[in-house]
C-alpha cells in the first residue's frame, strides 16, 4: 500500500481507509462465492492478500 504516494501522503496515514477496504474486498469474495463467480482456490488467495494488507 505504500506506492500510493500522492504529494507525499501515502494510504498507512489512513489505516481506517485501509481497514474499510479490506471489509468491502471481503463481503466482496463471500458475495462472489456465493454466486459461483469464484471458486474456494481464488477466495483463499484472496483471503491471504487480506492478511498481507491487514500486517503491513
């Protein structure tokens, strides 16, 4: 997240914005789950990118 920089700001200023977009990307992957658009092995990836984001 921190090659977003934009006049020096970058998204760690903002671990709200963060914390908000890892729950929209989730509801997201239930969602698509749900519907069949995404099969368990990408959900998991997507799982996993959550919680690389989530420590960082």
């Amino acid at each position: 997240m921190e090659n977003f920089a934009i006049a020096g700001t970058t998204t760690r200023q903002f671990p709200l914005l963060i914390s908000a977009s890892a729950m929209i990307e989730r509801a997201a992957r239930e969602t698509n789950l749900q519907l069949g658009h995404l099969d368990e092995k990408r959900a998991g990836a997507v799982i996993d990118a959550g919680k690389k984001i989530r420590q960082a």
